[in-house]
C-alpha cells in the first residue's frame, strides 16, 4: 500500500469515509450488485458515489490485494488526512469537546472501537501515545472509517494539546463528582499496565469510574464511552 494510503476494508469503513468528505483513490468490488443494494438498504446517502466509485474484479483477485477480506466484498484506498490539518484541529481552542487520550494502548482493535465511540460523541479528536500506530489497517477496520470523522494522531506525552488533562486510575477519585470541561484531555491507560509514569506527571487530576469491588477493570472502549457519556450528560454536545 503506498504511502499516505488509508485501508478501507469493507462496506460501512468506506460508507463513513464518504460521508465525512475522504478522498477515496480506488474502489474495488466483487459483488458490484450486491454493493448497490446493501448500500440501498443501509445507506441511500452514498449509494450514487458508490455506484461512479466502485470497480468489479473477480473474488479472487480481491482476497490476492486484501489481507483478510470482509464480508461485504469490498474494499477501497483513501488518502490520509493531513497531519497538520489534525494537529490544528487538536491545538485549537476554546475547544467544543474533549480530546481521548490513549496512553501507550496494545490492542489494535480496542484503538479503533475509541475512535469508533469518539466520533460518535463528536470528541475533537483521538491521540495515542507509544509505538502503536493509530492509522494501522486494523485499527481503521475496527473504527469503521471513522477516523475520517475526528482527528486521529500519534504524539509523545510532551506534545499533547493545551487542557486540563483528567486521567482514569483506579486510585482517582469518583469520576461523577467532577463536571468534565469542553476543552478536557481525557487519559486512558491500557487495561494491564494503566496510564505510565510520564502521562501520571502531567495529569491535572486522576478520576475513578464506579465500579463493583473484586471486578478489576473494564474493557478500554467501555471505559471511554463511561468518560465521554458523563461529559455529554453534563451539556457536552
């Protein structure tokens, strides 16, 4: 895949892709009638520039240029995002909803399933920090093609954006006695190792969700749709 290229792998990543404006390169099928009524049934919105986008190849040839084919037997490449129009995006202020801070996360497919849930909120964006990479196939699949809807970047602890960061440890206090602030950095940390020494510095408070004693923790996703449903319960849009 070259440079700069975003992996949408199957119908609803590429349905998200268009309707949040990506520039989609190529869009290949193998069931083009298939496609047109899925898309049709699901989401009548797209279903014109699926249609003028989409290319029928044989299943074969699809399986040969997609590591792991998805059900919907499609797939298209879409150009990433510029990473300064992201990192404006994430400096600017006064923000309009938090920024999701992932600390240092291992799961690829627990990435995407944030991005996921942050789009839905409409958070101003999804940074990690650490070696796993944010655009990664898998963690696109596991968004949906939603990166294209909130800005999503890889920066070092040092770099986060200006605002109160909110970390979540189980040593926090009660994240429901705090009404979380529009311009919030919200910090999570993996489910074995939590947030690391450096992000633990720079934090401005360390909150809690409820939770019932001997359970240890909640899967990284719930934990963030916890965080940014309080936020949005507090008047976030």
């Amino acid at each position: 895949m070259r440079d700069g290229a975003v992996l949408l792998d199957g119908f609803h990543a590429l349905k998200h892709a268009l309707r949040f404006d990506a520039r989609i390169a190529v869009v290949l099928t193998s069931d083009l009638d298939g496609v047109r009524a899925l898309a049709d049934e699901l989401a009548p919105d797209v279903t014109e520039a699926v249609a003028e986008l989409a290319t029928q190849v044989p299943a074969d040839a699809l399986r040969a240029l997609v590591p792991r084919a998805h059900p919907t037997g499609i797939a298209a490449l879409a150009a990433r995002p510029a990473r300064a129009d992201h990192l404006a995006a994430l400096s600017r202020t006064p923000r309009t909803a938090p920024v999701v801070v992932l600390d240092n996360p291992r799961n690829l497919g627990n990435a995407g399933a944030v991005i996921r849930l942050a789009a839905g909120f409409g958070a101003t964006g999804v940074v990690t920090t650490g070696p796993l990479d944010p655009w990664h196939p898998n963690v696109v699949r596991g968004a949906a093609g939603l990166h294209f809807a909130t800005a999503v970047e890889r920066l070092s602890v040092a770099s986060l954006p200006d605002g109160p960061l909110y970390a979540l440890d189980p040593d926090g206090k009660d994240i429901r006695s705090f009404e979380l602030p529009d311009d919030a950095l919200l910090a999570f940390g993996s489910e074995r190792s939590g947030i690391t020494d450096e992000l633990r510095a720079r934090a401005d408070a360390l909150v809690s969700l409820p939770m019932r004693p001997q359970v240890s923790s909640y899967n990284l996703a719930t934990s963030v749709g916890m965080a940014l449903f309080h936020w949005s319960a507090a008047g976030g849009r």
